[in-house]
C-alpha cells in the first residue's frame, strides 16, 4: 500500500498521526462555541463530533460519558483545558 504514496503523502499521514491529540484538542475547542449556541437536534449533533473529538484528544470513556450527562460547556471547558 505504501508504493502508491509519494513521499510527501507519506509525512503527511505521519504528521496527522503524530499530532493527532493536539487536532483533537483544537476540534474540541470549536466545538464547544457550537455547543454554547445550539440547542435541540443540533445540539446532539454537536455532542456527538465533540465526543469524537475528545476521544482523540486522549479522555477516557468514562469522563466523556460524564460531561455529556453533564451537558455542561463549560465543563467540558475545564476538561479540555486540563489536558491542553
């Protein structure tokens, strides 16, 4: 599979991988503006990107289980920023 990448793909690919956590992180953040503003359909929408995201980012199940119980920003705020 790796004769069909150039070289350049290839650091790509390895770069992605490498900073996978700190895209998490960033996708996270974002996410949290949205979750501040939607509500309704949007709002699990949001919710399930955002846990996604946190899930890369490197927090356990069990947490991102908790602050979607929460359904608090600003708790997820605290969380991201404990790992950022």
């Amino acid at each position: 599979m790796n004769a069909h990448r150039t070289p350049h793909q290839e650091k790509i690919i390895k770069n992605y991988y490498r900073n996978r956590d700190a895209i998490g992180i960033q996708k996270a953040q974002e996410s949290i503006t949205e979750l501040y503003l939607s509500e309704g359909k949007k709002r699990e929408t949001v919710w399930k990107r955002l846990c996604s995201h946190l899930e890369k980012a490197g927090l356990s199940a069990e947490q991102i289980e908790h602050l979607r119980a929460k359904d608090d920003p600003a708790l997820v705020a605290e969380a991201i920023e404990k790992i950022a």
